[in-house]
C-alpha cells in the first residue's frame, strides 16, 4: 500500500478524485468487506458487481445543453461522530 489511509496493496493507483467517486466506495466496500474478508487474486468479480450494482442505484440524464450525461442520484457518505 501507499501513505495515509491505504486499504490495499493497488490503493496508490487510484488518484485523490478517483477516490472521492462512489463508484470507488462501492468496489472498495465490495473488495475489501468486512472482518471476515479474505484475499482473492481475481479482481474481476468485484468489477462486475460494482458496475452491477452502481447502474442498478444511479440515475443520469443527459444534459440539454452539453450533451453531457449527468449524474442525478443524490449520494450520502454518513460517518459517526464517536462510538456512542
């Protein structure tokens, strides 16, 4: 792994941006998971279900304008302030 906050060994590849994106959150969620997790060699799994589950959750449009699609699901990141 790399410097501050690293959860796994490819952790640096991803950039400051790539890491703010759900679609990250989710994979890292899916790959990494919880206590009992265990190491796996085959990624692509994790891939698949990511990309799975992120088309199943998101809503885009396409803006009139830019001809851009846009992102239109509202995305929460909830944190505990302390262990009460």
């Amino acid at each position: 792994g790399g410097g501050g906050g690293d959860e796994f060994d490819s952790y640096d590849i991803f950039s400051d941006n790539d890491r703010k994106e759900f679609i990250f959150h989710l994979f890292k969620h899916f790959c990494l998971g919880g206590q009992v997790c265990q190491y796996e060699d085959d990624v692509q799994p994790y891939l698949d279900v990511t990309k799975s589950v992120y088309k199943e959750i998101i809503s885009v449009q396409k803006d009139a304008e830019s001809q851009t699609i846009q992102v239109v699901s509202p995305v929460f990141k909830i944190e505990a302030l302390n262990e009460n």
